[in-house]
C-alpha cells in the first residue's frame, strides 16, 4: 500500500512538472520521524523511484532517501514577478548637536535600541514606533562614551 502511495505521488508529480517552468522550486521531504527536510532549487528536480530509493536530481544536486524514511513530499513551484518591498538592513541614526537628539530610522517596528555606557550598564531602552522611528534626548547624561546598540550595528559617540 504504501509503495502505492508514493507511486501515485511520482505521477502526480510528474504531471506537474510537465507543466510547470518558473524561476525557482521548493522541495520538501517529510520523514516518519517527523522532520520536515527543505530545499530550495534554482531548477525543476527530477524525482525518480530505485532499488526502494526515492531520488530528486538535479544538474547540480542529487538527494536519496530510503522509501522506508519518506512519508510524504511536495513539490511547489515559486514565481518571482517582482520585488514586492525592499527593506533597511539597518537603523540609520542621525545626531542634532543643537538640541542634543537621537533620530533613528527605518527600525523594525517595535525593535529596541539601548544607550549603554563603555562599562556595559544600560542607561536608557528605547523603542521604535510602528514606523520604525524614534527619537531621545540625550542631554540628561553625563559627559563621556556611550554605546548605541541595535539589533543589526553598535555604534559608538561621545558626549
């Protein structure tokens, strides 16, 4: 029964491959232990059943798993059409050293930025609103060097 399975699975597949072309593929192996194993192909796969093996080439890349292990597999073709939102890869922080503010932006929404002094004592949790901006006043510290962490750069000033 269970070969049954997975050949109607390979049929399927193969009717689907038939039609499909695209920029990209996904495939997903789930095993009876229950791991769920992905991989990402730049092109379609060719999955093949041998000596109880299921195989799924490519011109790069050949994986085999004992029929024994595979519960199921999908197959799943991903189109790129376009960019949908192209994202910050960090928080852009401004100084005004006439009213002695922070201006950061283009934070995670909700993401936190802390001042902490060079001894690593924490003077202030910051956190962003939901457009990724925030800004402090910095005038009530001390003179001297603190450190501005975010989640993606640290940087250093001096007061």
């Amino acid at each position: 029964m269970k070969k049954i399975n997975i050949l109607i699975w390979l049929i399927l597949l193969s009717v689907f491959q038939i039609k499909a072309s695209g920029n990209s593929y996904e495939l997903v192996v789930w095993t009876h232990l229950g791991d769920r194993i992905g991989y990402s192909l730049d092109e379609q796969p060719r999955v093949t059943l041998e000596l109880e093996s299921l195989i799924v080439s490519t011109i790069k890349t050949k994986v085999e798993y004992s029929l024994d292990d595979v519960r199921k597999y999908t197959l799943n073709k991903n189109d790129v059409t376009g960019i949908d939102e192209v994202k910050q890869l960090m928080p852009i922080m401004k100084f005004n050293s006439n009213t002695l503010t922070f201006t950061f932006t283009g934070c995670i929404p909700g993401s936190k930025i802390k001042i902490m002094s060079v001894n690593g004592i924490n003077m202030c949790t910051l956190q962003a609103d939901n457009n990724g901006y925030i800004q402090t006043d910095i005038s009530a510290l001390s003179s001297g060097m603190y450190l501005v962490v975010t989640s993606s750069i640290t940087y250093k000033i001096i007061k």
